[in-house]
C-alpha cells in the first residue's frame, strides 16, 4: 500500500521560515504562505514548493502546519485566518518565539480547533536554518511526537524535549536569548572602548583568540561590527521583540534582568538610528 502523502503548510518565509520551507521537503510536500508574496515566490522558486495565495489554501487539508512569523500578534492573526480550513487532526507547530502568554492562549485556541500543539521555538539563526542543523526546543503531547519529531528531524540537528507542558520551551528559549543578547552587547561594548580609547579593536578579537572567550559567536559578530556590515541573521527589530518578551517574563517570575533591560535600550537606539533591518550586531551603532 502507498503511503499517504504527507503535506506541511509553512506560513512565513522569512530568514528562518524560507530555509525551513526547503528543508521540509524531506518530510513531504510542502506549501508555503507569506504576507508579502514576493518572498514566497523566491521559496517557490527553488522548486517543489507550492506557492498558495492565501492562507487558507495553504493549510487546506495539510497535516502538518508550522508558523514561522515575526511575533505572537502576527501568529494570532495568520492562525485565525486559516481556522476555516483547518482539516482534523492537524498538528500546528510552532516555531516563532513569542512569549508564555501568547503560548498558552495558542495552546487554548489549538485545543479549540482540533489542532495538536507543538511549542517549538529554536535555536540557531541563519546559517544553520540553511543547513538544517537548528536545535528544536520542543513541548508538547507525547501523542503526535512521531510527526513532529520527522519534522524537526528535517529542520534541525537536535531536537531536546523540554516538557509536556506549552510554554516551557517558550521560556527557555526567552532564557537562552538572553544569554545571546548578553554576549552581543559585550562584544560591541567592548569594541567600541578599544575604539573610543585609541586602540585597534581588532586586538580585542586578537587577545582572546584560541582561549576560552573565544567562540565562533564572538568572531561571527565583532566581524560583523569591525567590517561595519550587518547583514540580518537575526534582525534588530526582532531582537527589540525579543528583549521585551525577556523583560516582561522576568518581572511575571521576579528575576532582575538588568543587563538584558539595558541592552534592550541599546536595540531600542539602534532600531530608532535606522538599523531595524540590520542584524543584531548592530547594536554596535547604538549611540
Ligand atoms: N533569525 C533568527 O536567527 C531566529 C532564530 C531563532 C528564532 N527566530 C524567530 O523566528 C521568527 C521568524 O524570524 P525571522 O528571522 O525569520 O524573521 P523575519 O525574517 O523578520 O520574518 C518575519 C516573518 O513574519 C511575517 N510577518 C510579520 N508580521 C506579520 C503579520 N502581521 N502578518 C503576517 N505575517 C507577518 C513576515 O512577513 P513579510 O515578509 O510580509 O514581512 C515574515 O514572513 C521570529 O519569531 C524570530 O524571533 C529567529
């Protein structure tokens, strides 16, 4: 007996989404949606993708569906778009990062609907979206793991099972940006006193290579700012979203975020000089 042809909807086709898109072709047929319909064509165009013109063509009778979009509110809207033509059974994976609350209205409206709710949001940018090697933090219901884990099998290197419960790999993932945040705002911190000091801040780079502060994070970024390019991996204006989601958790779970609140000032600068759109290592243009 043939078996049946497995069909995932991607809604958004952006950094992460449009690599993702691809790589899901080793999980079956794939359509993809996106808001501006420019940058689903470029996903169409690496071929055996199907280009749907709404949202709701694209879940109809779909398997599996997985968001990829900038922020919960567009998640609520996109989602509520293709309610309509949700088949039964379909299980929703969510990759975007957005925050507990909105993860567990979405686990409510899942259970409304007839979805299964993955929350899974991940870690990586760019590149490894590009070469499937994201690392997947999942939550969900063990009924189902079997389809989303041949998903996150075509999109990551490593899925790590956080919990049963939605929510708990949103709030790691809010956790482990931090960490990321931190180190992006050392890093430009520390290149920008080299350089307001009369020192080559190449040397900052220089000094640590081969010890223990040195990360392929570190050369990734401070290349970035050294060269003054800053093509997005991951944007600023996503990074602001994120820095707030951080913020907002921690004051609900009464932790002192103090260095992610005032690199948040810095996103906030730096989003308002222009830089948006540029990568996070922007922050280094943050006056
Ligand atoms: N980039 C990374 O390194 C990275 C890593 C881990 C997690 N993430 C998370 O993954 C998600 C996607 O990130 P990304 O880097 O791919 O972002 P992105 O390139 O900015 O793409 C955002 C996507 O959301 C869509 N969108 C935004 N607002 C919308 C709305 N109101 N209605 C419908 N669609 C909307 C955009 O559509 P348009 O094309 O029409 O604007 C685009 O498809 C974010 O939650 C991000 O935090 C990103």
């Amino acid at each position: 007996m043939n078996e049946p042809i497995r069909t995932v909807a991607v809604l958004g086709t952006g950094i992460i989404g449009a690599p993702v898109a691809k790589n899901l072709r080793a999980y079956g047929a794939v359509r993809v949606w996106n808001r501006t319909r420019a940058a689903a064509d470029e996903v169409g165009a690496a071929g055996g993708i199907v280009v749907a013109d709404t949202v709701a063509e694209a879940v109809a009778g779909a398997d599996v569906i997985v968001t990829v979009l900038a922020d919960g509110p567009a998640v609520r809207e996109v989602m509520a778009a293709a309610a309509p033509a949700f088949a039964p059974g379909v299980v929703w994976i969510q990759l975007s990062t957005v925050g507990p609350a909105d993860t567990a209205e979405f686990a409510d409206f899942a259970r409304a609907t007839g979805l299964t709710f993955y929350d899974a949001p991940v870690q990586g940018t760019k590149q490894p979206a590009e070469n499937g090697t994201l690392v997947v933090l999942a939550a969900g219901p063990q009924d189902g793991r079997d389809v989303a884990e041949a998903v996150f099998d075509a999109i990551g290197s490593r899925t790590v099972w956080v919990a049963e419960r939605p929510g708990v790999a949103t709030r790691l993932k809010l956790a482990l940006n931090s960490l990321v945040f931190a180190l992006t705002h050392g890093i430009a911190e520390s290149l920008s006193l080299a350089t307001a000091f009369g020192v080559d801040p190449a040397l900052v780079v220089d000094v640590v290579a081969g010890g223990p502060l040195d990360s392929g994070f570190l050369r990734a970024k401070a290349g970035a700012m050294l060269a003054g390019e800053y093509p997005a991996a991951f944007s600023v204006a996503n990074s602001v979203k994120d820095a707030e989601l951080i913020v907002a958790a921690a004051e609900q779970a009464g932790v002192a975020v103090d260095v992610t609140a005032a690199g948040l000032g810095r996103f906030r600068r730096a989003a308002a000089a222009g830089y948006g759109d540029a990568d996070m290592a922007a922050s280094h243009l943050a006056r």
